[in-house]
C-alpha cells in the first residue's frame, strides 16, 4: 500500500467519524431541544438540508441574546428578504414560513399575540415576484389572499424557477410584447378580426396565469412557454 492509498483511507476515516459525530449532535438535539423550538427549524432536525451551524445560530439568538435583539434581527431578516435573490420559489417560501414561526414564538411569549400572519407572508411573497404574471389572479380579499392559495398559485405559475430565471422569463415577455408599428387600415382589419375570434384569444397553454397586466396572449408568445416553465 502506498502513501496515496493510506492518505485515502485515512480521509475515509476522519469522513466516517465526522458523519458519526454529526449524526450524535442530532440527535441529542432531538430529544434536548424543546418542541416549541424544533417546529421553527427549516425542516425535521436530521434532514440533510439542515445545516448544525443554523441550527446552533438559532439557539444563540433564542438563548444567548435578549429577545428584542432577537425579534428586531428576524425581523430585519423578514423584510429584506423579498428583495434578496433565491434558488427556489419553494425556498423562498420555506425560508419566510421560518422566519413567521420563529417571530411569532417570540410575540407569543412576550407579547401573548402572533407579530407577523399569514396575510403578511402572503404579501411579501407577491412583492418578491413580478406582478405582471399574476393579472387578475391575485385577489386580495379574505379567502383569495390566504398563504395556501398564493403558495398554490406562485408554484404552478414559477414551478421551481430561481430568481434568475425570473428575471430572464420577465426579460422575454417584455421582448415578445415588441410589435411593429401597424397602418391604419391594417388596424381595423384586425379589430374586425378580433371580434370575430374573441373566443379563442385566451392561451390554452397557460390558461391566462401568464397574462401580463391583465392582457391576454396566444400560446406563441405565451411566456411560461418561452421559459420553459409549466
């Protein structure tokens, strides 16, 4: 055995022990931690996903901090969020269904009321997305703003889409909306025509969940399509 196969093997056994230690810290944080605290975590306490360090961050901000330094930084955390870039719409909302819980734990120890609700999720997550896609999708009343409905809607309208490729499915629509300048008479004929079809004007591809600002489009330029969404 040479030196590189004994360097290999000893990665392989300092890998080993760290997983084993990393799988005894959480588990002892499963049946230490309190279930009020367990429940704010962005998923179970052994997911993958889950990374010790957040975990330990939060237990210094719940343990190791006064609460108003705590709630003013989640909060701080909260508010910015919309406006900071993310790999997943369903990060995004995972990530603010968080920081809801944690926020709310707090008011209601010290305050005996929940600080930010459902409706508040809900409106941050519309701010963080483009509202050209939503059209007359998003109706702001008691059933048709609820977290559910909205989390519903962004998931069939963005699927998994990041940020970035927000951006760029924002950046084709307003390409494909470029029309050439049409005569007069041309514009009749095509108001003529439009009257005449009115019924087929609706996108079957995306049934209007992509209209931009209300106006509906056929599926040639339909910009869930462009983007490769749906």
């Amino acid at each position: 055995m040479d030196d590189c196969d004994a360097l290999e093997i000893e990665k392989d056994k300092r890998f080993y022990y760290l997983k084993m230690q990393e799988t005894f810290i959480r588990g002892l944080f499963g049946k230490v931690l309190p279930a009020d605290f367990l429940v704010q975590l962005q998923g179970t306490i052994n997911s993958p996903t889950l990374q010790l360090h957040e975990v330990w961050a939060m237990l210094e901000r719940e343990y190791g901090q006064s609460s108003l330094d705590v709630s003013t930084a989640l909060y701080s955390e909260f508010i910015s969020l919309p406006t900071k870039p993310f790999n997943r719409v369903t990060e995004l909302v995972k990530h603010m269904r968080s920081l809801q819980n944690q926020l709310n734990e707090l008011a209601r120890k010290n305050l005996g009321e929940i600080m930010i609700s459902d409706y508040h999720v809900s409106q941050a997550l519309v701010a963080a997305l483009p509202s050209g896609y939503f059209g007359s999708s998003v109706i702001q009343t008691h059933d048709g703003f609820k977290l559910p409905v909205i989390e519903t809607m962004l998931k069939q309208i963005f699927s998994n889409k990041s940020s970035k490729d927000i951006a760029a499915m924002s950046k084709l629509t307003v390409m494909g909306e470029r029309k050439r300048p049409i005569a007069v008479n041309q514009a009749k004929v095509n108001e003529v025509k439009k009257t005449k079809v009115s019924s087929y004007t609706e996108c079957f591809y995306c049934h209007g969940t992509a209209n931009v600002y209300g106006t509906s489009h056929m599926k040639a330029t339909c910009p869930l399509r462009i983007s490769g969404g749906g």
